[in-house]
C-alpha cells in the first residue's frame, strides 16, 4: 500500500515495464527523475516533442459556428503575437455529460463542418473527441483535408477498438490519460495506436480520481509518460470537480495558473486549455474554464518559466 506523511506521496508499486517507474527507491531521498526525450511528430505548423512549447485551446463543446470562430480568433491573435504553435480544440458531441439534460453539442456532420471550415479560414489544426470506431471514420472524412487530431477521452483510453480505429484513419491521436489510470500503464494505450500503423500519438495528464468529485495531480506522471510519447497536461481539467455540482461538474479555475506553471516547469511539450469569453455562462465545463481575458498572461509567465527550465 501507498504510505502518506506530510507533503508527500510514498509509492511501493513496481510497474511491469520497468524495474522502478520512478528511477530510484521512493522511500530514500536520491537525484530527481529527468524528463526523458520523447518522440516527435508534426501537425501542420506544430511539431510534438522537439521542445517548442505548444497550445491547444479553446471552448469545451461546440455552441454555435459565430462564437467558435470567435474563439478561434482571439487565441489565434494572442498565440501569433507569442510565438505559440495553437491547435483549435471544441468537441462536437459530449458523450459523457454528467445530466442527461446537459447541452452535448452540434453532432458529428455540422460539428465538424465547424471545424473544418474555421481550420481552412484560420489555417490551423484542429482537435475534437471522438466516442466509438464508427465515429472515427465518419470524423476524419467530414474534417476532410485540413490538419486535424482525433482525441482519446478518458474515460474510453483502454478502448482498443476504438484506439485501433482512430490509428488508422491516418490522423494525430491525443490519447487522454484515464482518471483511474496509472501513468505507466499509458504505454500499452500508445502501443495500440502505433502497432496499428500510426507513429502520430500524443498522451494527456488531467488529474487521477481523489476520492468522490475530485481530482489530483501526480506531476511525476509527465516523466514517466513522457518516456512513450509527447505529453500535454490539461490544466482546466485537472482543476474540475466531476459531478460535483448538482448534475454538473464543479471546478477551481483559481488553480489553473498553479498547475500549469508546475506543469511547464516539469517539462511537459503542449499545454491543453479550455477557454471561453463567459465561462459562467459556457454550456459546457464552464466552471473550470480559462476566461479569455487571463489566457495571454498566463502564457506569457508559462514562457519565461519554459525559457528557464530549458536555459
């Protein structure tokens, strides 16, 4: 059993790939474990994994073409004046909505018409999630020729016909790290996805289950993930409280800076962000949403710390 003291997190567990997953006896103080290079790949003008730290924003779900492409816009002009390679992020569909009387989004057709539409205007990639082996397809057709990434969620990142699926449609995969996942056992999900004939994967740190409605982070998690592939650390999602509010999910959106610094400074390769202009209106996860207005100054520290960890 894992043992607690104060401040600090003990691990016993011996993971199957490697001898000590954390590189060194837990219970002894020794030399830190070093962010491991991970492997590199490239979605029209970001490239994942070569040490550029980059972006992927924007609302939780599609809630109509004009304030999409609104977002798309405003996180655009500030990642271009930045410097920051930017992938527009919306999903078209929430297939795990806490109520079954929650807003899902636009469906797969017009969703990804969207999407589609506003990477060919605003010339950049686009991610949205996909839900079952059908959808990958019928996704990747609709988006048609920009340059887009199918995600993973977390609760479906053992799905092996749906990761399978998603492999083989050619696209970038962004497999989200399950909240009731080890992160040593994120290996055998990008294994799935490459030994289906796809070296373009990436995984996502959003917090691990921490008793009911709430989550936490293990910053060691980005090292040992990042020993299979790029990791991105999803900082609005790891600050939700899920089904925590009533037949919706809570969050803490006043902790989003404090773990996206410690993220970045861990060595993470993308940062994953929802972003809306009114998040106490968003029709989705609205609670643990970025606003719009904070998004250029926390890049703008998260860039200074970035500079530093890599001087």
């Amino acid at each position: 059993m894992p043992g607690y003291w104060p401040g600090i997190f003990v691990s016993t567990h011996q993971a199957n790939f490697h001898p000590d997953p954390f590189a060194g006896d837990c219970t002894q103080v020794g030399y830190p474990r070093l962010m491991l290079p991970s492997s590199t790949f490239t979605l029209g003008n970001v490239t994942a994994g070569n040490g550029r730290l980059f972006l992927i924003a924007g609302p939780c779900v599609l809630e109509s073409e004009p304030h999409a492409r609104k977002l798309a816009d405003a996180i655009q002009r500030i990642t271009t004046d930045l410097g920051v390679p930017y992938i527009f992020k919306a999903s078209y569909d929430k297939a795990n909505r806490t109520s079954i009387r929650s807003f899902r989004g636009p469906g797969l057709t017009e969703g990804c018409r969207i999407l589609r539409a506003i990477g060919e205007s605003n010339g950049l990639p686009v991610l949205t999630d996909i839900h079952t082996p059908e959808q990958t397809t019928a996704a990747s057709d609709a988006l048609g020729p920009i340059d887009a990434m199918l995600q993973i969620p977390a609760f479906l990142c053992r799905q092996t016909d749906l990761l399978i699926a998603a492999a083989q449609t050619g696209r970038a995969i962004n497999v989200k790290k399950g909240q009731f996942v080890a992160p040593w056992d994120m290996r055998h999900a990008v294994e799935k996805v490459r030994e289906s004939g796809n070296q373009r994967v990436s995984l996502t740190e959003r917090g691990a289950s921490f008793g009911y409605n709430n989550l936490v982070v293990d910053m060691r998690s980005l090292a040992i993930m990042r020993e299979f592939a790029p990791v991105i650390f999803d900082a609005t999602h790891s600050v939700q409280m899920p089904s925590g509010g009533n037949g919706v999910s809570g969050g803490q959106p006043e902790f989003i800076p404090v773990l996206a610094r410690a993220a970045v400074a861990a060595g993470i390769d993308g940062l994953f962000l929802e972003v809306h202009d009114n998040p106490a209106e968003a029709k989705s996860d609205g609670a643990n949403a970025l606003h719009l207005d904070l998004l250029k100054p926390l890049l703008e520290r998260l860039l200074a710390i970035h500079a530093a960890a890599h001087a």
